[in-house]
C-alpha cells in the first residue's frame, strides 16, 4: 500500500522510495536530476531535492531526516518535498520490484511492445552521428532536400497519377517495405542524436498509436540533458531522417524507366515528405510536441495544459475552485490538444472501420472492441473532471444539473443532427452501361434507386471526382468486377464477386473503365436513428446472430 497519497495532500511517515522508483543524476554538471517511475520521467528536481530523497528510507522520520541532512534543513522542508512529490508515485510502503513489461499501455490511446534494447547498437554508431554533426553535412543535406524538390518538380503530373490511380500491388509491395525500414530508422535517428548527447535510450519496439501501427524508441532520458537545443535535436531528428529518405527516393526516381519501382518512389518519396510534417504537429504526443516541450521547457506540457484547461472549465461551468493563476496561454494549448485527441482517434478510426467490417463477423468484432474502448476512456474522462471537480469544492447540485443538462443536450443532437448515408462502393464502365458494384457481403441494404452516386478515381491518396450517376430502378444481379473496384490495386486478371446495380450517368464523359464510388442516400434521418440502424444491421446484434446459427443447422 503507498504510504504516500496519490494526491499528494496526505501522507504516511515514514516513507521510502518505491522499487519501481529511481533518481536519475544529470549527464553534465548543473543539468536537471530527474525522478523516474518504471523509466518514465515524473519530475525535474534540484540537487537539494535529490539528496533528500535519497536519505528517506522508510525508518526515519521527517525531523530525523532532517538532522541526517544538517543545517539548514527542517522537518517542515522534509514533509513539504515529499508531499509535493507523492503525486508520481515514487514513494510505497517496500513493494516487490515490478517486472519489466514487454507490453506497456500509454495514455491516451498507445499499446506499446518492446523488442530490444538498443543502447549497445546505438553506441557503436555514435562515430557516424559525429560525422553527421559537422558543418560540412549541413550543406550535403541541403542539397540533398534540393535534389528531392527538383526531382519532384520533373515528376509533375505523374504525382496526380500515383496519387489518384491504382498502382500495381508490387509498388505497393514496395512501399511498405521501404517504410517499414524507413520508420525503424526514424526512430533510430532519435535514439542516435540521444547518444550523442551522453543520453541513454531505454527500448525500442512496436506500437499502436491512435489505432494505427509505429515503431517507437524511447528517448525520455533526454530529460537529463542540461541544454534545451540538444533536447530539441533529439525530437527532430526522426522528421529529419524522413525528409532525407524522402529526398533520395524523390532524387533517384528521375534515373528511372517508367516502371512499378518508379511509381513506387515517387509514392515513397511523398509519403515520407507527409509523415515528416505530420511528426511536427505539435498538439499529439508527436515529435514536433516533443520539440516544443523541450524548447520551452515545461515538462509533461500537454498534462499540465489539459489540467489548466479542466480547471478552467470546471470553475466556470461546476463552480469549483481552481489553483490555475497564470493567464498565459496554457490552457489555450490545452485546449488544442483536446481537440486535437478527438479529430485524431475519430480519423483514425473512420478510416479503419470500413476496412474491418469487410472482414465480416471478425471485423465487426474488432470494431465493437474499439468502440467500447473509446466509449470507456471518454467516460473515465468525465468521471475524473467531475471528480476533480468534487474535491475542489464544486456543489453536488450544480454536478447534478450540469449532468442532466449534458445528458439533454446529447439526446437533442442525436435526433437533430441531420445524416445521409454514405456508402463507398465502387463502379463498371462498359460500352455505356454503368453498374454500381459493392461485396457481396457488403452493405447492399444501404443502395436504393434514386441513390446520388459520384464516381471518382480509385487512388491510395486521391480521389478524383470524374462525374455523377443515380442508382436505376433494376434490380441488383451477381456479377464480377475487376479488383481495382473496390481497392486501389491494378491487377491484372484479378476480378471478385460483386452485387451490381444498374446506374444512370447523369455527367462525365472520360470515365475510366473502373474506379471508385460514393453513394449518397436519399433518405435523410437523425443521427441516433442511423447510429441504431448500424447497430441493429451488424451480424453482432443478437436476431442476426440467431438467423446465422439457424441457417447453420
């Protein structure tokens, strides 16, 4: 049992550190000491600080603690560090030593596995970094990022075409490949400016952020370094590593034939140029947050700011008190960071979901488990603000009302907010005569005649719209239909069993002979009344499930 709360407010002498807890010494003389839980960094301490937390052990009490230290140390300075410090969790009552888990869940939404360690690997390539780290290599990078504009300024409109058609599956092949190694080696980059900074990266692994897939290194040993500017290298250098890799393939694409490999590099090239910005955006726990979290050097930045945020809230709408005094912008960036979380999971899961519930009962399953695991950590969300907002003073009925009040405000959106549905589905173009082709386990309920359709170009990136077409009065038949339909692959002989609706085409007239297609129904309803129609039409809902054991037997 922790002998100090996790509040920090009240606490238990005698205290120790917890096993779990350590005091890292800076890497250079006047550098910050860190006070780390199971590696992960909870506070920036002084030395003063550091050497007081190194006598209590759990026999002495504050006022011995405070003799052992000497002059000018007092019990009340002993009780005082400690109780500010009790909110990490460092201090316990001499539990066993945690095991190191290879997997590791990070809030909010971060599934972690760890594969190795790489310190010695990183080590022994500390020379390439201080190569890398003279003068003369920032003006080989920059002609390196020049080559890659320029090569990608001659490609033109080939770069609307890989991005807007389907590619051959061996580009793909390719691509994926090469990210893979490329999102290794970015999180190597970190790893290696770390070294050469006297840090020590502590694992590297695997990990599912915001739904999708990552490598990560972590790096949070950087807190030991004393300069704000070596902080910031170690964030960027995995965006850095990708605008390199993006360069090169960008450069070497213009020596190419017209070929797989050549759509592929290019593909790569763009990608990597996305994913370089994409680290820089500063509200997600991404490099470009870490970047400013060190340059202006506020530990746990998004934290505290959310903190300021709910403080702020929750004096307004609950009434409670608050300790936030400062009128920066803290709670502005808090704010942000919000947001920022919300539009984050919500695309990452809009983009995911179709492909999983054309898994059929196992994809659904997946989605139901996403579904209840987002559901659960907005609740756990509110739950901790109206808690919080408990403990600093806030009114039972004012909690009661404002809950009423959220309660009706989400009941009135769910049955004003207007939705037409949209399903993604894919078309045919043969001398004049269009069909609209979906799986056929698809959603072939959510079709209708007079249904808008918009074709489009089935690309990985872009959708380019080519005209507009209303589903037929006909009935659907079985029919086949090229792959590239309803994926942006070119295979050549690939086709699957679709559902083909007649349409007619309203506009276009240089239709390609297959692509993409977004049909929009006709018939507008609320947005409770569609979310309930996804639920009681998944194979999950119980009278499916009953029909599908039926049928069976």
């Amino acid at each position: 049992m922790n002998r100090a709360a996790k509040a920090g407010t009240t606490v238990e002498w005698p205290v120790q550190l917890a096993p779990t807890a350590s005091i890292d010494e800076p890497l250079k003389e006047g550098g910050p000491w860190i006070v780390a839980v199971n590696g992960v960094p909870k506070a920036r301490v002084s030395a003063d600080v550091a050497h007081v937390l190194k006598v209590v052990d759990g026999h002495k009490d504050p006022a011995q603690v405070a003799v052992r230290l000497g002059s000018p140390w007092t019990s009340a300075d002993v009780m005082g560090i400690v109780r500010q410090l009790a909110h990490t969790g460092m201090f316990d009552a001499g539990a066993r030593p945690a095991e190191a888990r290879r997997v590791q869940f990070r809030a909010p939404l971060t599934l972690q596995f760890t594969l190795f360690n790489p310190a010695p690997l990183l080590q022994a390539l500390r020379p390439v970094v201080a190569a890398m780290m003279r003068p003369s290599a920032a003006v080989v990078a920059l002609l390196l990022l020049l080559g890659g504009l320029i090569g990608a300024a001659i490609a033109g409109p080939q770069l609307w075409r890989v991005l807007a058609s389907p590619l051959p599956v061996e580009a793909y092949l390719y691509v994926v490949g090469a990210m893979f190694v490329s999102t290794l080696l970015h999180e190597l980059g970190h790893g290696m400016a770390l070294s050469y900074f006297g840090g020590t990266p502590r694992r590297i692994g695997i990990m599912l952020f915001y739904l999708s897939p990552a490598f990560f290194c972590d790096v949070t040993d950087g807190w030991r370094l004393s300069s704000r500017k070596q902080r910031v290298l170690v964030a960027l250098a995995g965006p850095l590593v990708h605008v390199a890799l993006g360069s090169i393939a960008l450069t070497l694409q213009t020596l190419l034939p017209e070929s797989s490999v050549k759509d592929a590099a290019v593909l790569y090239g763009l990608i990597c140029y996305a994913v370089a910005v994409l680290n820089l955006f500063p509200f997600i726990k991404l490099d470009g947050y870490v970047a400013l979290m060190s340059a202006v050097d506020i530990p746990h930045l998004r934290k505290k700011s959310l903190n300021a945020l709910g403080e702020i809230v929750g004096s307004r709408v609950l009434g409670s008190q608050t300790t936030f005094r400062s009128q920066g912008l803290l709670p502005w960036f808090g704010l942000a960071c919000f947001i920022s979380g919300i539009v984050f999971m919500l695309v990452g899961f809009q983009r995911l979901m179709p492909i999983f519930l054309q898994l059929g009962y196992p994809g659904h399953v997946v989605v139901l488990l996403v579904l209840c695991l987002l559901v659960g950590m907005a609740a756990k969300s509110v739950y901790r603000f109206f808690s919080t907002a408990a403990r600093n003073g806030s009114a039972l009925w004012r909690r009661i009302l404002v809950a009423l009040l959220g309660f009706l405000v989400a009941g009135l959106l769910l049955a004003i907010i207007p939705v037409r549905p949209v399903t993604v589905a894919g078309y045919t173009y043969h001398d004049g005569q269009l069909s609209i082709v979906v799986p056929l386990e698809g959603s072939a309920y959510a079709l209708s005649p007079g249904d808008h359709v918009t074709l489009q170009s089935q690309g990985m990136i872009i959708h380019e719209n080519l005209g507009r077409a209303t589903v037929g009065e006909q009935p659907p038949s079985k029919s086949m239909a090229p792959l590239e339909t309803l994926v942006p692959v070119a295979l050549e002989g690939g086709s699957l069993p679709v559902l083909a609706f007649p349409a007619r085409l309203e506009s276009g007239t240089n239709l390609s002979s297959s692509g993409r297609a977004e049909v929009t129904s006709q018939q507008q309803s609320s947005l409770g009344e569609w979310l309930w129609d996804s639920v009681t039409t998944s194979p999950l809902w119980p009278a499916h499930s009953v029909d599908a054991l039926k049928g069976r037997s």
